[in-house]
C-alpha cells in the first residue's frame, strides 16, 4: 500500500492506493506513520487534484478507483451514499430505507463511521432525522463545513428518495 501526505484546505490528509484502487483517505490525527514514497503514484496525485478541486468547489462527483467495501451490507450504504446529490443531506433512516433495509438506520450509522473513504465516499451529506448533524471521523466542524461548501457550490437541500 502506498499512502501520500499532502496539506489541503482541511488539514493534512493522506491517501491509500494498493492495486489501482484508491483505498484509504486519513485525516489529521488518524495518519499512519509509514515511510512515505519518494514520488506520489499517478493515482494518488489524480486523488489529491481531485480532492482540492473539491475543496474549491469546482467538483460535485469523483471519478476515481475505489476499492470496494468488505461487506455486502456496506456496498450497498456505500451506493446509497453515493446516490445522495451534492449540496444534499439524507437521514440515517432514509438511507437504510433507500436500500431496502428499514429497520437499519443504526447499522448504517456504523457503516458510515468505518468508511475508510471519506469525502470520496460522501458519508457526510448523512445526518440524524432531527437534522443534527451526528458523528463524523473528521470531526463535527469539518462535516458541517463540507455541507456548508456543498451547499455554497450549487447544491441545497434534504434529499428525498
């Protein structure tokens, strides 16, 4: 596995690739400490473009590799995560019913919480039905700042299967 280190917009981040899959996005704090490559794999470096152009909010939708998910219960929240607009917000409960699962909002809380492909995966736009935000790997203030720039870059609201 070759994991990249660059300074973004939100800290530092560091990216995963093995295999031509992007597998891993870390955040400040959760870094591993490897020896890093001397030069970025082509793939990294398209992530990281990718990412900043995000963070700019010239990008809605990744076009990257990513490995997939260990289980099938989190594919299928993975593709559920990744039907939800940018600028939008789904409920946990929205979510589990949107992939056939009704009585699982709590499962894909968890599911959320283990992705190992945040941003890239938007896990993010989910929020509890109340409207509270609820957890995130980055921190609170950085998933109610990604929701802030999606919603500041042409997207708006909460989504409705």
């Amino acid at each position: 596995m070759n994991i990249s280190f660059r300074h973004t917009l939100i800290g530092t981040i560091g990216i995963a690739e093995e295999n031509g899959f992007i597998t891993n996005l870390f955040f400040d704090g959760e870094l591993p400490v490897p020896e890093p490559p001397a030069e970025a794999p082509p793939l990294t470096c398209e992530a990281f473009r990718q990412l900043d152009a995000y963070l700019d909010g010239e990008l809605q939708t990744f076009s990257l590799p990513l490995a997939p998910h260990p289980t099938v219960f989190a594919g299928h929240v993975r593709q559920g995560l990744l039907e939800i607009p940018y600028g939008s917000t789904a409920s946990y409960a929205a979510v589990a019913e949107a992939i056939g699962a009704s009585s699982a909002a709590r499962a894909v809380g968890t599911a959320c919480s283990r992705n190992p492909l945040p941003i890239f995966i938007p896990c993010h736009r989910v929020v509890q039905s109340s409207g509270r935000f609820g957890g995130y790997r980055g921190g609170g203030a950085l998933k109610a700042a990604l929701i802030q720039l999606e919603s500041e870059s042409g997207g708006g609201n909460s989504f409705r299967w």
